[in-house]
C-alpha cells in the first residue's frame, strides 16, 4: 500500500438516477492520472427501497441490478452490466476496487411468518420484559424476482436474532427472536445499551450454520462475477468478530488474493474498542480511524481553542499506523446523517495535509470533497435544511504531492497548541522526494525544522502557494517554514 490514496465514490446523496456505474466507467483514467489507487464503491446489491436505495438497507445479496425486485430492475447506481463494466474500465486504468459488503441485517421480506419472540429493555438488550409470545414479523425472503438463480436459499426467521415490528399489532419494539440457534443475542464486543447485536431490520443470526455456509457461497459468487480487490465491511461492531474472521480467511484462500479490507468500527473517542477488535480479529483488517475523525471535527469547532499538539492523540493512526484508514468525512459523518459530526470548511484543507502528507496511515478522500455536492433532507427539526459542501480545491495538488514526494523519515514537530508541523526527508528512490507541512489553527506562525543535511542549500517553496517566502535549508539541514493564519502550507525543494 506505498502511498495509496483511497476514494470514497459516493456520497448519501447521491442523486439516484442509476448514473455512479457510468460514471466511474467515464472518469477511471481521470481518476488514477491525479492519484487515486483505490475506489471504494458503494453497495451493489438491491436494497428494500429498490432504485432510491444506497444499499444499506439489504434485501437481495444475489440482485446487482439485474432482477425486476422492488420496484426496478436497477439499483441506485446502476444495472448489473455497468457495474461489471465499470469494475473492468478501473481495473484497467490500474485502480484497485474495494466493495462494500452488508451482512449485518436484510430489509424487506417477502412475507410475514408467525414468529416467537421476547421484547427487551431497548436500553439494557440483555434485559427481557415479557414472557415469549408469537408475532408476524417479515421474516421471510423468497426472491421472487430472482426465481432461484444464483442461489435457492431462502431466508426465515431461523436466519435472524431480532425484529423490531409486530405486524399483527402494528408495534415497534426491540423483538429478540427465539430460535433453535439460541435464546437472546450473540457475543459482540461493543457493550453499548447492554448488547449492540442488534441495530436494524432483521438482523442476521451467525450461529445458523446454514446462515454461514450460504454467505460463503454468496462471496464465492461475488468475487467470481464481479472480480474485486477488497472489501468495506459495514457495521461490524454489531457483528460476532469470529464470522468475519471465518469469512474472510474463506475469502482469501478460495482467491488467492490479499483482498484488502477495511472494517467499519465507528467508536470516536474509544480507542480501546478498536484495537479489542483488531486483537479479536488477529490482524485481519484495517479499521476506520473514527477518533481521528472525531479529534479532526472538534479541532473545526474549537478554532484556536483546540490544541492542535494532541490532534494525533488516542488515535489509531498513533499507535496502529499500518491498520489505519484515515479520513476527514464519510457517508455517515455529513450533514443531516445519523452520525452526523462534521468537519467545518476552513479546516478540511488542514485535516487532509494530516493524512495525505504524512507517511503514516492510508488516507481515504470523501467524495463530496472532491467533487462538492448540493442537497436538501430533513434535519432533527423536521424542517427541510438545503447543505451545499464546497470541493478541497488542494487535494489535487496534495495527491500529486503525496505520490512524489511523501517517502522517507518523519520527524514531528507537535511542540505547540496552535502551530505545529511534520518533515519527511526523501527516499533515494524516488529522486528530490521530501517535503515539510506546517499548520496553524491560530495566527500566522513560523517553525523550525530539520529536512535532513542532503537539502543543505536547497531553496523550499509552499506548493500549496498561501506563502510566497522561500526557505534555504542551512549547512545543518535545518529551515525556518512558514504557514498564515488558520492554514496549512507544504514545501518542498525546487
């Protein structure tokens, strides 16, 4: 992963016109010309809302827009053919595709079963407050549109721990199903309101072996059709850590590849939880730094009030670099989400000198932030509320940066609350690679910093151009760098 740049290809509001599949099919070589090395794709498969579903809400793992099932035969971004088709034209083009797998929980059953279940205290999951009795719940997934292509199975609520809707009395409670594969939930590491087995929909039950077995099969399929490079795992904190531990050594064996993966584990500010997950998992996957994402949000709210000496703090890029996926925002983070914790504008250019131009980390870029995006949703008000996100008109510039010149040793210079800075001296080979990033979330500020005695002598400029100063490294190796208020600069050598 020598310093890949993943992009994020999709935003929540995506508009759902079927359009992303084409249009990553067009921009694949515009794409991996200024620096993208991976994409990660949003899911593929048909969702309960049919065409206007993002995929979250799971329904045919099997559908990829090929099927007449929930209204459209497409999904969000596309047919199954542009989806394949556009897969090909990235590869091509020498961009690695990581597509994003939702196991936790289906949406949208096909029929309601007479199901026995126990309610339970949503604060306190492990706490039942009724004797068990029978509900409807939708339970039952046949796949009509698909007709058993692909695969027969079908899904009951043998399959399933929980629902949260009775449709015989129109109630919507926190259900724990009783079924043959145990009472009440699995063992999941997050402790969250008792147990956070369940979050959503049905939610699938790993102790069904036919459960496993059928997911197994599904991934075999998958890799087969549509021939990715890794995976995005979503909702894994609600998740027993041993199936995808199975699964994915399942994955790896049946193709031969490395198949990066990057799990979603989103707990800012608990540090611990991730790394007790990366134990559970031995290794397996890369996580989500989510405290980073935390630690960048509050520096944007805070001003000159937030210590920018401790922005790398219980962090896990700090203590697990070659684990962690660094980002500023994701699909969840923006405006009106459900875990809505947002970075404001004028910091976002420092957050991605924070990982772009460092060596350690694998940075993901969000897509709005390329590309800028505009829409209208309901806030907590219930009032529509219009978001226009802006482009980072300097991630250009630092994925050309980070591609040449971010190699070597870094020396931190994390000395002070609102100016700090970072050097990476060069690697022979990549030739004049090296930079120094100065920031400052205050006033204008100044830092010494040592590049290394092989600058001695050498003239530094800020390539993101906010500062027309040069710098001379002196006979030691050592420059005075430069940086405005509440920006960021990033020199390198002519």
């Amino acid at each position: 992963m020598e310093n890949f740049t993943m992009l994020q290809y999709f935003q929540w509001y995506y508009p759902a016109d079927g359009s992303l599949w084409k249009k990553m099919e067009t921009e694949a070589q515009e794409l991996k010309a200024f620096g993208i090395d991976t994409l990660w794709l949003p899911p593929a498969h048909k969702g309960m809302d049919g065409k206007k579903s993002t995929g979250y809400d799971s329904y045919d793992l099997y559908d990829l827009g090929e099927f007449d099932q929930k209204g459209s035969i497409r999904t969000k971004y596309g047919t199954k053919e542009e989806f394949l088709s556009g897969i090909k034209a990235l590869q091509e083009a020498g961009i690695q595709v990581y597509v994003d797998i939702v196991l936790n929980h289906l949406g949208g059953a096909d029929e309601t079963e007479t199901v026995p279940v126990r309610k339970v205290d949503p604060q306190d999951r492990n706490v039942f407050i009724s004797d068990a009795y029978d509900i409807d719940a939708y339970t039952k997934f046949t796949f009509p549109g698909r007709n058993g292509k692909y695969s027969a199975f079908q899904w009951d609520f043998q399959c399933f721990t929980g629902i949260d809707f009775d449709q015989r009395s129109g109630e919507n409670a926190i259900f724990s199903i009783q079924n043959q594969y145990g009472e009440g939930w699995q063992d999941v590491l997050d402790t969250e309101n008792g147990n956070y087995d369940y979050l959503m929909l049905c939610d699938i039950d790993f102790r069904n072996p036919n459960v496993t077995e059928e997911l197994m099969k599904w991934g075999e399929w998958f890799h087969e059709t549509a021939k990715f490079d890794g995976f995005r795992l979503d909702a894994i904190k609600h998740m027993p850590a041993s199936f995808y531990n199975q699964w994915l050594d399942h994955m790896r064996e049946f193709t031969g590849k490395e198949l990066f993966t990057v799990g979603e584990y989103w707990s800012p500010g608990n540090l611990d939880a991730m790394l007790a997950y990366i134990e559970a998992t031995e290794g397996r996957m890369s996580l989500f730094d989510a405290s980073l994402q935390g630690n960048f949000s509050a520096a944007s709210k805070q001003g000159n009030g937030f210590d920018l000496s401790t922005i790398f703090q219980d962090t896990l890029v700090s203590v697990k670099p070659e684990l962690a996926v660094t980002l500023v925002e994701n699909h969840d983070t923006q405006p009106l989400q459900s875990l809505e914790q947002t970075v404001d504008e004028w910091f976002r250019p420092i957050a991605y000198a924070m990982i772009l131009l460092r060596a350690t980390g694998y940075p993901c870029i969000f897509y709005p932030d390329l590309y800028g995006s505009t829409y209208t949703d309901k806030g907590d008000d219930g009032n529509d509320h219009k978001i226009s996100l802006e482009p980072v008109q300097e991630i250009k510039t630092m994925l050309e940066l980070r591609k040449h010149q971010v190699y070597g040793v870094q020396r931190d210079y994390f000395d002070h609350p609102n100016c700090v800075g970072w050097t990476v001296d060069g690697e022979s080979e990549h030739p004049n690679s090296g930079i120094a990033v100065l920031v400052s979330n205050g006033d204008e500020g100044f830092k010494s910093m040592e590049m290394g005695k092989q600058f001695a002598g050498r003239i530094f400029r800020d390539r993101l151009n906010n500062i027309d100063t040069e710098v001379q490294i002196n006979e030691e190796g050592w420059g005075e760098f430069l940086v405005k208020a509440g920006s960021v600069s990033a020199w390198t050598a002519d």
